[in-house]
C-alpha cells in the first residue's frame, strides 16, 4: 500500500527558506520507503507582500486547505519597516492561518536535549510540553480604539475566552498527560482576569473530574515564570490561553538551549482543516542568507508534523537522529546546510 | 528642623506580619536623628476578610489617604479555600489601593547583588529598572461574561489604554532613564496587540524626541523573556504595561535571586495619594509563621520608600546594608529575625 504526504510549505521570510530547505531534505528522508512526499511552495510572507501588496487572499485559504498539512518557516521583515507596522504579516498571515484552519491546539514540547547547554546552573532533567490555546483569548483581534492620535485616545484589547474554546483545549491537554507523567498544570492569572480565569478553572476542574489519574495543579502566569528557571522539571503538561502560552514558551525555549531547538505544532485535531508545523523561531532578518542559522527547530518541526499525519516511527527516528546530532554536536560552529545534512545522513531511510 | 514620617503598615496575610516587622525596625534604624517614624496599623487582608466581612471600605481608603506613605506586607491566604477564589482579596485590597491611589508608576528594580546566586549559570552584571503601568492594562477589571455556567459562556477581559496614562508612565520611565545608563526598552507584544501596542509605541517615540540622549529599543514581551535568561545584562529601563510588567518582573525577580529579595514601589509621582512600597513576593502560607522568611525585599522596600519619601541617604544606607549583609550571608540559614536584626544593626543611625 503506498501513501501520499502532501505538504504546503510556506519558507517565509528571512532565515525561513534556509531552514525549511533542510528540514524538507529530512522530511524525506525520514518517511517510510512506501510513501510519496509532494511539496508545493507558496510564497506568503513579508517579502511576498511587499513586492505584491497581497498577504493571504481567501483563494490563498482555498489552495492551501487541499494540502495534507503546511510546512512553515518564518514570516516577518525588517521590524522597523513601516510598511510593515502593526504586525501586518504575522496578523494577516499567521494568525489568519491559526484561526482560518482553527489550529485550536498550539502544541509546543520542552525538553532539555543531551549536549545541550542551558542558560540555567542546573535545570535538572526538563521534559514537558505547553498545550497553548490558538484560537481565542487576547488574540482574536477584536480591540480598536477612538480618538487616536489625540491626548484623549483610548485603545482597548479584548480577551475572547469560550467555554467551547476553553473546554477542547483542556481536554487535548488531559489525554495528552494520559499518555505522559499525569501532570497538568493550568498557567492563568485568574487572581486579575477573574472572567476569563474562572472560566478556565472551572473547564479544568469539570474535565479534570474524569481524569481521576491525573494531578491537576494551578499557577499565576507570573509564578509560572519563576518556575521555569528554578524548576522547570516540576512540569509535565501545562495548558493555557493564548498570550500567557506565547510568553511560557519563548523562556521555555529560552531554557532548553534556545529559541533555534523549539519546535511548534499549530494542531486542528478533529482533521477539518489542515495542520501547521513551524520552528518557534522568528525570521531573523539580521542572520538571513548566512547559512548560519540552526535548523534544528524547523527539523523538529518536521518530526511533530510526522507524528500528527500518523507517521509515529519516522518521527521518532527523526528525534533520534537530532538526539545524536546535537550530543556530538559540542561548541562546533556548523552552517544551516551542514547541520541538516548531518541530521539527514543518520536517518534509516536515506 | 524635625520632621515625621507617618507610614501606614498593612502586614497582611502570612509571612506579611513576620517580614514586615523586620522592614519597620530597618525603617527606624535608617531615619536620620532629627525624623519621628510614626506607624498606624491596618490590619486588611485575607484573615481580615474571613473574620469580619470586609476587604476594604472607603473610610478605610479614606483613613490610609491621611498618611504620606503605605508599608505593605503580603496579601493573600490559602488558594484553595473557596472563600478566597478569583483573587477577591488581591482584586478588592491589593489592586483596589494601586487604582484608588492611583499608583501609575510600579517601580520594579532588579539588581543581582554581589554574593547573591543566580539560576542563570552567567548572568554577568546585572542592573535594570522595570516600569510598569499601575493603573490601566488588562488590569482594568472591565471584562465580564455571559451565559456562565453553560456551553456557551463566553467570558471577556478588556484591555483599556489611555493615552493620558500611557503618556505620563513613559515620561516617568524616560526621567529615570536620564539618571541611569540612558537606555530604554519598552516591552509589549505590538504584532498581535496592535491598538493597545500602537498607543504605547507612539507615544515613546514621541516622548524620546525629547529625549534625544536616550537609546530607545523595543521588545516584545514574549522576546523579552529570552533576553532576560540569556543577556540580562543588556537592560537598564525598561518601560511596560500592567500584565506584562507583572509577569516579567517576577522573572526578573527569580534570576536576580530569587523574589525573597524582589522590592517594588507602588508610585503616585504627583503626591496627590500617598505610594506604597511592597515586597514583590506573595503571603506564602506554607512558611507563615515559622520565622524562615527572608524579610530582605520587605526591607529593600523600606529603602524605596525612603527614596521617595526625601531621604536619599537613608535608602542608600539601606542599600549598603542589605548588600554587605548578602555578599556575608553565604549558604548560612538564619531565620527571619536575624537577617533583620543583622541588617538593621548595620545601620549608623542604629
Ligand atoms: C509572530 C507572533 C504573532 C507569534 C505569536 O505571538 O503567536 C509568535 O510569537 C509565536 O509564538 O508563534
Ligand atoms: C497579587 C497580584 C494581583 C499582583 C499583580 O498581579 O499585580 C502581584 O502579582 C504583583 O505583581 O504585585
């Protein structure tokens, strides 16, 4: 029986083609003999919009559902470009993308590699993963403001939370843990944000009901922090709200030796709408076209990516080969190219 | 000339009672000869509210408003207890004192100590101001929800931003910048946030054009997490809004030794209000009582408020005491009462 893997991938901005080159070269290298990967590159980003004025057209939407999944890099342009204010292409792109295809699931692990330096003196032995809600909270984009410009402007953010929101994402979280250590923790403020912290207590304690084996704990977003420099292997699965996820997972990142290992899944789990995979990472447009930029993420990328479209062992050897990649990696300077090929080279299937 | 300083002392909950007593004798022994310290108890917190019913009224506020300054210890009890769910005692004291009083300006300063250990394995010298939005923010407490209770609750938080109290923080924090190493970073999440993000970024460039020595850099908060693990060093004021002040303080706490020695200021600049100083750390109930805190942020508290109240060479004995008490402590444990009299007795007004 033969498979097809139809990928949408979507290189980006600035260091984004580097990395994706070779996580696409493990991608096929890691897929059983059986399978058939298909690329189809589409070209969105910063660079896209600013040579065509077009960021994401619903025709855009359309073609890039067909896929199986998308393969992202990085998007975003030089940050002090005022063309590109506002957050224009990570608004109209990346999150468009997560709401569009309701990644609801934004899936993004930790774990401290062997070989791998921390930035901490001793961070013990650091394995969870964050389940970040993608569709709601202070991310739904439903601010505005009045009187801008003038010494009487108001500007506001409004927080989206939704029982319906909230309650699928706690739930991914608890079967995930089922399958872990059977921690969970919920990371919320809800000693401020009492609507919307209240709401997620009360899912938690309501789905933690029927998980009777797992050990159900609660920080502040701001404890939550202090943690995960002075004790990060207390986690196991922790799940919370957009922006608090957002802030965790870059210092997670930070702390597992580095925003170039962290890899990230933008999840639709019921299977309507394609999946998207992408390195944690930014574009980096002061290192872009260098060969210097560390794929490693993007390849991780690749390895959570084959694990959702049911390809468990290719993704494990994936994590395996970057496992023994970075262990003899030391303080050896590589370039982007060299790091993929090495990881490439020690997959069973090349 | 004889002065009086007439502190109002809110121990609160937990460790407030036992922290605060050591900040009170520090306070005494720092005051020049010539200052009466008067000090009026109130005894507001979680125990207060399960005794009696009430957090805190307005002859209450009305009573605080009479002293020039507000001591404060920690606020807070038992998380779990139902009573005290959704931060009531955090919301209807703590918060309701920052807005009531209008503190727009809490001042976080950072500073890893000689002696003092650090999780991060090389933090190198670290020395930052955070100033956070004390009265706006998603801390507004303007969220609500609707249909709670069933599968379709919908909860919101509402972020409000005015460019009135944005504008008066950011001239404060570019002030400070001015007697510092002249370097300001403002910290939001503009790419996603992007009302709020625009206020706060126009209205620092505005404020920098007069400010033409200042080097003004921009982060976003989850970014600023990294930094703060990997390069601490490379901040000297940073400028936020209420929520990200809040949760990047406590990081900043935890890799500058710990929040046992995290000291805040709660900041009316206009004198209109008396300010409050506080210990960045919470009640702690799990070590109330058993004279093992560390009353050290309680005291560098102290020294804020005496910095503020006009006594610079006071706070700077503090200062001086606290550090030369550090960099000797080592790995000894003493209890409560130790380090405070210990701290205390360096002081030459002793
Ligand atoms: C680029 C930005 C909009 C995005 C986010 O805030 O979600 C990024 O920081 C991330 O974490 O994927
Ligand atoms: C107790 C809580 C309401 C408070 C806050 O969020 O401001 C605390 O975390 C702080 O930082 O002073």
């Amino acid at each position: 029986m033969s498979r097809t893997l139809d990928v949408a991938v979507i290189a980006g901005d600035g260091i984004g083609p580097e990395v994706i080159a070779e996580a696409v070269t493990v991608l096929r290298a890691a897929v059983p003999a059986d399978t058939t990967v298909t690329t189809t590159e589409y070209p969105f980003g910063a660079g896209h919009f600013l040579a065509t004025g077009t960021i994401l057209g619903d025709d855009d939407l359309a073609a890039l559902r067909r896929h199986d999944v998308i393969l992202l890099g990085a998007v975003g342009g030089d940050p002090r470009d005022p063309r590109l204010a506002g957050g224009i292409i990570e608004r109209g792109l990346l999150l468009r993308l997560r709401f569009a295809f309701d990644h609801y699931v934004n899936l993004r692990p930790t774990v401290i590699l062997p070989g791998v330096e921390s930035p901490l003196r001793d961070p013990g032995i650091v394995d969870f993963v964050v389940v970040r809600e993608g569709t709601e909270g202070p991310y739904a984009g439903t601010g505005g403001s009045i009187r801008t410009g003038t010494p009487q402007e108001i500007a506001s953010e409004v927080s989206v939370n939704t029982a319906y929101g909230v309650e699928r994402v706690v739930r991914y979280a608890f079967t995930l843990a089922e399958t872990r250590r059977k921690q969970l923790t919920l990371v919320h403020k809800t000693n401020v944000m009492s609507y919307a912290g209240s709401l997620w207590q009360r899912t938690v304690d309501a789905v933690a009901a029927e998980h009777p084996d797992v050990e159900v704990g609660y920080q502040h977003v701001d404890a939550a922090t202090i943690h995960l420099v002075t004790n990060p292997s207390r986690f196991d699965v922790i799940v919370t709200d957009n922006l608090f996820g957002d802030i965790i997972t870059d210092l997670a990142g930070a702390i597992s030796g580095g925003i170039g290992l962290a890899a990230s899944g933008n999840i639709n789990p019921d299977g309507t709408y394609p999946s998207m995979f992408e390195p944690v990472h930014g574009s980096a447009p002061d290192i872009a076209g260098k060969n210097v930029a560390d794929p490693t993420a993007a390849i991780l990328s690749v390895a959570l990516l084959l694990e959702q479209q049911g390809y468990p062992e290719a993704a494990a050897s994936i994590t395996a080969a970057v496992t023994a990649d970075l262990a003899e990696r030391g303080t050896t300077t590589r370039s982007t190219h060299e790091v993929g090929s090495a990881i490439a080279g020690r997959l069973t299937h090349h």
